[in-house]
C-alpha cells in the first residue's frame, strides 16, 4: 500500500526539490553569465542592446600594468599567508582538538576571530598598529610587502584552523594507536597516518584560505603601499576612472582561476569529501 | 612467541579502580579469554598489555622480561582492534606491509611475508583493494593479518568478532583459534560474548567490577562457578534466595525445603541451579528434589524448550527442555512435576556477588 502512493508523492516532492535548486542555481550564476556577457561587449559604455562584439578588453586588460603587478602581488601574498596559515593553523588544530589543556575553548575562538571581525575594521586596527610598530622599531613595515603577508595570513588562520579541526575531529584515533602497535613512534604515526587521514581536510584549508586572502579588499586597503596593490584594489580603483568592460575581463579571468584550482583540486581530493 | 604475567596489576581514574590487582599467567602458546560484562576492566587490561593505558601499579612481563613502562612501539604486541583500525589511506597490502616497514625488514623479505599473512587469511587475491572496498569480515581478517605479519609475542583481540554478523561470527572465531593453534601463538582475547569465549578459549578470565571473579578452564567455570556472578554469567541459572536451616537444608525466603549438597555456613544463602540440570515430568520423580509448580511460561528456541515454572510466590526455576519428538510442549497454567538431584545445586552465600549480574 505504502509503496503505491509512493510515486505519486516522490514526484511532487522531486518537482519542488529540483525547482528550488534550479532557482538557487540561476540566482548563483546570473550575477556571473552577466559579467562574462559583458566582457566581450564591444562599446566603451556598457549599454543594451550592445552594438557588437569583441575579445579587445582581454587585450586591453594586459596592456593596463596595474592589473599584471596587482595580480602577481595578489598570488605572491595569498601563496604565502596560506602557506603560513596551513603552518600556524595545522598544530592549532592539533591542540584544539587532541589536548587537555584548559582554555582550549577561548584558544579555539580566539583563532577563529579574524573571520567574524569586520575588514574595515582588522584593517583600520593593524594599520594603527604597523604605524605604532614602525615608529616604535623602525622597521619600514607599513605598506610593506611583510606587513600585507602578515595581515593576510591573519585571514587565512580562521580557515585552516577551522576546516582542520573539523577533519580531524572525525579521525579515529585507534588507527593511530594500531600504528603505535605496529612499531611507529610518534612522529612517524603523525607523517605516515595522521597527516595523510587529514589530507581532505588539508586540501579544502589550502582552497578556501588561499581564496580568502587572494578577493581580500577591505582589509587590504588599508595596508597597501604605493605602487604596491593587490588585484581587488586595482580594479576598485580602476572603476573610479573608467566603467568599461575591462574590470568584466578581469573577473572573468579571476573566475576561471579559481574554477580551474577547483577542478584541479577536485581531481586529487573529492570537493563532496572535503566541505 | 612468549609467556605473559600481570602481577597486581592496577589503574585507577581517581578513586574508580577500574581494574583492581589482577595477576595472572599465560603460558606460551596459550589462548586466554577475558570475559566480562562491559565495564568490568577487560578492555582496560588488554590496553595496559599493549601499552596505550599506563597502569596505577603493578607489572607486566613479557616472556619474563619486565615491559611495564616500554611505549606501545616498543612492545611486539600485533592487536586487533574492534573496529579494525586499519590504514583507510594505505592497500591491504601496504597495511600489512606497515610494521614491517617499521621494523626494517628487508624489501624482498617483506614481500614475502605480507603474502604468506594474506594467504593465511585466504585475502592474498585482494592485496591491493583499499579497506573501504572491502566487507567487514575481510577488514577484519586483514586487520589479523596485519597483526600476525609482524610476529608478534603476544596476539592481542579486542572484542575482534562483534562487528560481524551471526553467522560470520561463528566461522571467523574457529579459523582464529586454528591459526592460532597452528603458529602457536599465545593469544589473549577480550569479550562480552560468554559463547565466543568457550569457543575458543584454553582458559577464561571472568572479570566483574575490574576483579578477576575465577580463573579456569570451561569445565570448572561451568560447573564450578567460583561466585554467584559466574553463576548468572557463564551458561544460566535460576537462583532461589532462602537461608541454610542445617546438615544439607536449604529452606527459601517462601518456604520450600530443598536439599543441598554442598556445605556452607549457616545464613542467609543463594541456590543456583542449570536449566538443563532440571528434569519435568514423571522422570523428576527420580530426583533427590522434586515438586510441583505451575507452567509460566514457555519459549521455543528450536533445538531446545525453556519452561518457566513457578515453584512458591518467590520462586521460579526455568527447566530446559532438548526438544526431541517425545516431548510433549507443557500447556501455559498446566501443573508440572519438577526435579533435581541435590549435588546440581550451587550454593552461595548471599552477601556475595549480589550487587552484580541479574539472575533470572
């Protein structure tokens, strides 16, 4: 009986399910099919319907230099703050989640911290405080290529420690103790058994703290020299000058950055596994 | 391959004495059960082997040589844990090869012996599956092989067969005990499953409350159980609560006078007796014990009958039945002869072992 009501009601409920996907999937990619229709517009002034096509933005995208330096700062620093916070991030996670010691808790907020502050206002406090540091030492550290690293890698922490934690809250840990048994020591049961259990968890810390730091804007604002901008800032300051559809090229070429690191990634860990 | 001795061993979590001064000797080549209610420190005792729980006080040796505070890499102890625990990130192969690889064994030699452990649990066809790829009784044998690939001193299971279902259970417990039997391995096992246990064991350990109740072969556990809990726990009993009156008299709390054959002080005692020890019918009547009681309740267990009868307002006994085709299925109510010879009861002095195992 059961069973010959049930195609009726798992259609009607299936209709429901795939059409809310396909609104939220539409809702999602809109705002991008927009932005790649308008990077091959041929007018200088984005209107409707557009008069022709062209590709001469892509081009004129690498004739302007302040896109080129502002993407390899870009990479250069989110290559490094990830590396730093898979660095910092990886024995927090080990702390948080393995040890007794008190004040884990706090420890656990305390590092998640830079994710709830506003940018504006993690920029405007390290700002304050690389200007009170520069004075105090001397160190030409604002504006600095080391003072951005170090902000960044500020960002990236949150990430790594909480999607670590998150993996390794999950690893059983007799399988460590089978490999103490089987005659590894600790640290050989960390690199051969714990590390590689954690990839999942080390791959998607890598993905999202990289991509935190590298669309970083508000935070990096403040941080930023002369002559030195990361690419968000080169295209928040290109649009005060110009609206054509050069900014539409570079985000196109940002979105398919980030598209191929996914499937890149996908390919060696399963995205379905890792968030 | 090597003897093992606990002598007093000990851990307490504060004033919990999880396991409380237990000594006790496997010889070479032994295979010792540890069997217990969960909580009763079977599982602790075998960590404290292994070396993963660091005891309160006392020792342990391995073949004679004290090991109490080697770390667990130390100790060539090959475990099984419940779950397995196998390497999800390495082959079948690779995670026999593991601690060979910890022990540097040469590469050829290693080959060699990942293969002899797979082939000695019939999986040498499936070297290089992942774990996830395979069923729960093939994890489980690669988790044996992986164990035994290493040679080790002692062959430590942990409640190894309680994944498995039934009818696996049954198959895996007897290849263990042959392999066992065959490498000559001294072997400790931990389980709650007190038919595991009589499968395979040379000698049990019942543990309640983390104390080591009796030590013994099946036999003696069986039909001498040291304390009332043994009683309840290996193989079933009816208990009767009452007090010894005098010379091989026992009188329960509602007033059936038994006879007893066993000698304890006068007081307060309990009576157990074996289901299967009881005889209904015409026959009970060749008994140094028969009366009368009503039918309770009966339940058909296939090759057997289990009937419950009501002897007084406190009293039950259950009589099992071998279900062969002469017997006729007593009716629910129906009035029952009932029997048993006076050296099949079991006395206890009440005082003792009350707090554990419920009867039944």
């Amino acid at each position: 009986m059961a069973y010959s009501r049930m195609p009726r009601e798992g259609l009607i409920g299936r209709i429901l399910l795939n059409g809310a996907a396909a609104l939220a999937m539409v809702y999602i990619l809109l705002p991008l099919f927009f932005v790649f229709w308008l990077s091959v517009f041929n007018q200088e002034i984005p209107s409707f319907p557009p008069d022709g096509y062209s590709l001469r933005w892509f081009s004129a995208l690498a004739e302007y230099r302040e896109f080129a330096s502002g993407f390899i700062l870009s990479l250069q620093v989110g290559v490094i703050a990830t590396f730093v916070g898979l660095v910092l991030g990886l024995p927090a996670a080990l702390v948080i989640v393995r040890s007794q010691i008190n004040g884990r808790g706090f420890f656990n907020s305390l590092l998640l911290a830079p994710m709830v502050v506003p940018g504006v206002v993690l920029g405007t406090a390290l700002y304050v405080f690389q200007i009170e540091a520069e004075i105090a030492t001397d160190l030409p550290l604002m504006g600095s290529f080391l003072g951005l690293v170090i902000a960044h890698s500020l960002i990236v922490v949150p990430w790594t420690v909480r999607l670590i934690c998150a993996n390794l809250v999950g690893i059983d840990r007799t399988i460590e103790e089978a490999a103490y048994n089987l005659g590894a020591g600790p640290i050989t049961t960390f690199f051969k058994i714990t590390l590689p259990m954690i990839r999942p968890g080390l791959v998607a810390a890598t993905l999202f703290g990289f991509v935190a730091s590298f669309g970083n804007l508000e935070m990096s604002l403040f941080l930023v020299g002369p002559g030195r901008t990361t690419l968000p800032i080169a295209i928040l300051q290109y649009l005060e000058w110009k609206i054509d559809p050069t900014v539409a090229a570079a985000s196109v070429l940002q979105i398919a950055l980030i598209a191929l690191a996914l499937l890149i990634t996908d390919h060696y860990v399963k995205l379905s596994r890792v968030v | 391959m090597a003897s093992l001795d606990l002598q007093s061993l000990t851990k307490s979590y504060g004033d919990n004495r999880v396991v409380a001064d237990v000594s006790l000797h496997v010889a070479q080549g032994e295979f010792l059960v540890l069997l217990g209610p969960s909580g009763c420190g079977k599982t602790t005792t075998l960590r404290m082997i292994a070396g993963f729980v660091e005891p309160s006080s006392g020792n342990i040796l391995i073949g004679g040589k004290d090991i109490t505070t080697l770390p667990p890499w130390r100790r060539n102890c090959g475990m099984v844990f419940q779950n397995y625990a196998l390497f999800p990130h390495l082959t079948v192969a690779e995670n026999v090869a593991f601690g060979l690889q910890m022990r540097k064994v040469e590469s050829i030699e290693q080959r060699k012996r990942v293969k002899d452990a797979l082939t000695m649990v019939r999986l040498e066809h499936l070297a290089g599956r992942y774990p996830r790829e395979m069923s729960g009784g093939q994890q489980q044998r690669v988790a044996l092989a992986r164990a035994l690939a290493i040679e080790p001193d002692i062959l430590l299971l942990d409640e190894p067969l309680s994944n498995l279902d039934a009818k696996l259970r049954e198959e895996v417990r007897v290849e263990i005990r042959e392999l066992q039997r065959k490498l000559g391995l001294t072997t400790i096992l931990v389980t709650h499953d007190q038919e595991e246990a009589l499968t395979v064991a040379d000698r049990l350990v019942v543990m309640n409350g983390g104390h080591v109740c009796q030590i013994g072969d099946k036999r003696d556990l069986y039909e001498r159980p040291a304390d009332r809990f043994v009683a309840s726990f290996i193989g079933r009993s009816s208990f009767i609560e009452g007090h010894i009156k005098g010379q091989g008299l026992f009188e329960s709390t509602d007033g059936l006078q038994l006879k007893v054959s066993r000698e304890i002080n006068l007081g307060p005692a309990t009576l157990a007796i074996r289901p299967e020890r009881c005889r209904l019918g015409t026959s009970a009547q060749t008994c140094d014990n028969h009366l009368t009681g009503q039918v309770e309740f009966v339940s058909y267990l296939g090759s057997a009958l289990d009937i419950h009868v009501r002897l007084g307002t406190q009293t039950k006994v259950i009589v099992q039945l071998s279900n062969q085709e002469s017997v006729k299925e007593p009716q629910l109510g129906e009035t029952v002869q009932i029997g048993w010879a006076s050296t099949a009861g079991l006395l206890y002095p009440s005082d003792q072992g009350r707090e554990s195992y419920g009867g039944l």
